[in-house]
C-alpha cells in the first residue's frame, strides 16, 4: 500500500528560524540582522539632456487616483514658474528622479539630488515663505522623496524625513492662500496625502530607537471639499487614515477600560464604513475586460477592511466575513495586469497560505515590474518573504497579526513604503 506524507517543504532561512524563536519564546529577544535591499549602484556617466530626461518622469510617479503623467506635467510648471532659488530645486529634483528611473542609482542622479537640496537650502533663506515658494518647496521633497522610496533599498531611508518637511512647510501656509494659485495646488495636496497616509500605515509596525514622527496635519489641506480624488478613493484613504489613527498603540484603551467600548464601537462603525462605500461595478465573469484601475479601487478597499479586521482581532471578531475579503481580493489578483500601488499587494500578499496564492501574488508583482514606470518591489517581496516563513512556522502557534508584522517590519533597514 502507497502512502501520501503529510511533509511540506518550507522556505525558511536561519534568519527567519532565529525571529520565529523571538516570537515565541518569553526569553529577551536576541539581536537578529536587519532586512536590508541592497542598493544597485551603476558607475555609468551619462550625458543626457534636460529634456530627455523630462520624458521619463511622470509615469513613475506613486499615486493613487490621479494620472501620474497629468502630476508630472504639474511639477513641470511649478519648476518653470520663475527664476528662484525654490523654482530651481523643484526642477533639480525633477531631474534627479528622472534620472535614477530611467539609469538607476549614478553620479548624475545623486549629484542632481544634491543640487536641489542647496537649491531648497538657498530658498529658506527668507524669513517666511509666500504661497509660490511654498508649493514649490513641497514639490521639491515631494520629488525627494519619491527618489529615496523609487529604489527600495536599504540606502533609500530619508522618505519619511522629506515627507515630513513637506507637511512642516504645508501646515505653516494657509489654505486659503495656496488654493488661489490654482487646480494644481490640490493635485499635489492629493498626492502628499496619499504618501501621508501610508507612512502612518508603515509607522504602526515600527518599533526602534529614533522612530520618525509626521506633524499633525490641519484636516482642512485634506478635507472632501477640496480634494479631486476620486469619491471611493477619497473614502477609502481617509478610512484608512482613521483607522491607523484608532490603531496607534498609543490610542489603543486596556481591556478593563471604560473607554474600550467606545472603542470597540469606533472601529466595527469603520469597518461598517468601508464596507458601504459606494464603488464602480465589477462582475464575476471572468471574460469582462474591466480598467485595471476598477479592480485596484476595489483590491484596496478589501485591503483596507482585511487590515482593519487583522489589527482588530480579539476587539472586534468576524473570521467568515474577513475570509470573504481575502477570498475576493484572490479572485481579483489574477484579473490585474498590474498594481503599482504596493498597499494592497502587502496585506492581500500577507494572507496567502498556499504556494498557489503565494505564485498569484507574486506573478502581479512580475508583471508590474515588466512595466517600465513601475518602481521597485524589492522591499515589499523580501517582507512577504519573511511573513510566508513566520506563517509556515508558526502552525499551533498562537502568534498574533500584529506582532509578527511588527516583528518582521521593525526588522527592516528602514521603515517600508507602501504606496
């Protein structure tokens, strides 16, 4: 008589068997290495003009809900708007980025990276910034910032610090002001907004010394009236945004709290929220050629309330219904031609506990990275990677969500982007 084995490979280094003995042992942890990417460094010296390197900037660009090309022509005219030292760094910085896309990480990128850096140092200059100077110094560390997260690798640690400055230089203008310099002004509030909210997604898994802090933002840069998102989209960054706010560690009542009611109320009315937001139609049939862009509205909404619900666990408790998320979002992974938005690929990819689900999100990552405008995955596949191991390792283990997460991002070189 055959016998079929039970036996399952699983695909672990020493690394992940060091930080799965962490999560379970009541031992103080050991010091493990950090995830790191390594950086790709091309000595190639370029010799490319200005405008050719115009050409590849704006497709690249992380967004969510706008054209990225339309945000490219944006920063174009804020760098051409005059002759100062803040409309200088806003091109300089342009340049930097369309050059480490199109060459990778090399003199020219870098030294343009450094230029606009003294270009927005020359810019400060002035006691206060005046409405103009203001977006484009926004749009200059919008830029810089966009060229440390393009890469993913473990040099690239000084997004968050730009985005930071960005909404520092923000919140000290007036709304008023800036919105009478035109439509393009809410594009890139957009846009900082979108990098704001998932930094604060990244930042609740990051436990070290020197963790980066993000201002409080005034919601009226941010508010329904203002924004041209997108109505689901909207909807869904600003849930988003709420419920990593209900989710910070800080905010979170104890168990015997008065206020874990409330607490509790908040987030099942968010996941309620979520659920209810009116979203553009998809059907089951497979042969219905939908715009990938409708199927990652709904891909990042299931995202979000499979987020909720994981971080939620022993608060709010509903496994049939988050499974009912997990197993649609698996039904619409196949149907993308790609995803560049890398949210919703991390908690979707976090779910997959079979080698064919684990295949399906990595042939979306395959085929977003054959595109030409697509950034680098490298850091998002290496922490879906290091989550399988903990999975696979972790059976009849009662390791929580949110403590293998934390575990395996605070693990990271530097603090993950995911947009």
């Amino acid at each position: 008589m055959d016998f079929v084995s039970d036996a399952r490979f699983v695909h672990t280094s020493h690394w992940d068997i060091e930080l799965y003995r962490n999560l379970t042992s009541s031992a103080p942890l050991r010091t493990l290495s950090l995830l790191g990417v390594p950086m790709l460094w091309s000595t190639f010296k370029l010799e490319a003009s200005d405008r050719d390197l115009f050409e590849y900037s704006s497709a690249s660009l992380a967004t969510f809900g706008h054209d990225a090309t339309a945000l490219g022509n944006i920063l174009v005219r804020i760098a051409l708007e005059g002759k100062t030292a803040s409309a200088a760094a806003v091109l300089q910085a342009l340049l930097a980025f369309s050059s480490l896309h199109r060459y990778g990480l090399q003199p020219q990128a870098v030294e343009l990276k450094i230029a606009a850096l003294r270009s927005l140092a020359g810019g400060s200059a002035a006691p206060s910034l005046g409405a103009k100077e203001t977006i484009q110094h926004a749009a200059t560390g919008m830029l810089l910032c966009s060229f440390e997260v393009h890469q993913s690798s473990c040099s690239s640690n000084e997004w968050m610090g730009f985005l930071s400055g960005v909404e520092t230089v923000i919140n000290a203008s007036s709304i008023k002001a800036l919105l009478q310099l035109g439509s393009d002004v809410v594009f890139l509030l957009d846009w900082v907004h979108y990098h704001d909210v998932l930094a604060r997604f990244s930042l609740l898994y990051w436990e070290r010394e020197g963790t980066p802090e993000l201002p409080s933002t005034p919601t009226n840069f941010f508010d329904s009236q203002i924004s041209i998102l997108q109505r689901p989209i909207f909807s869904i960054l600003n849930l988003l945004s709420e419920a990593c706010a209900a989710m910070s560690s800080s905010v979170i009542p104890t168990e015997t709290s008065d206020s874990m009611d409330d607490h509790k109320g908040f987030l099942v009315v968010t996941d309620w929220r979520i659920r209810t937001i009116p979203m553009p139609k998809i059907t089951d049939d497979d042969n219905d050629v939908l715009d990938d862009a409708t199927l990652v509205i709904h891909l990042y909404q299931l995202a979000t309330l499979v987020f909720l619900n994981r971080m939620s666990e022993g608060v709010i408790d509903q496994p049939i219904r988050t499974q009912q998320y997990i197993d649609k979002a698996f039904d619409i992974l196949p149907r993308l031609r790609f995803c560049k938005q890398q949210f919703p690929i991390h908690v979707i990819g976090c779910e997959a506990r079979t080698d064919e689900q684990r295949a399906v999100v990595l042939d979306v990552i395959a085929r977003t990275e054959r595109m030409s405008c697509s950034r680098s995955f490298n850091y998002c596949k290496r922490i879906l990677q290091a989550v399988w191991a903990q999975d696979d390792l972790r059976e009849g283990n009662n390791i929580s969500y949110p403590d293998m997460l934390t575990s395996v991002i605070s693990h990271c070189v530097i603090v993950p982007a995911f947009v």
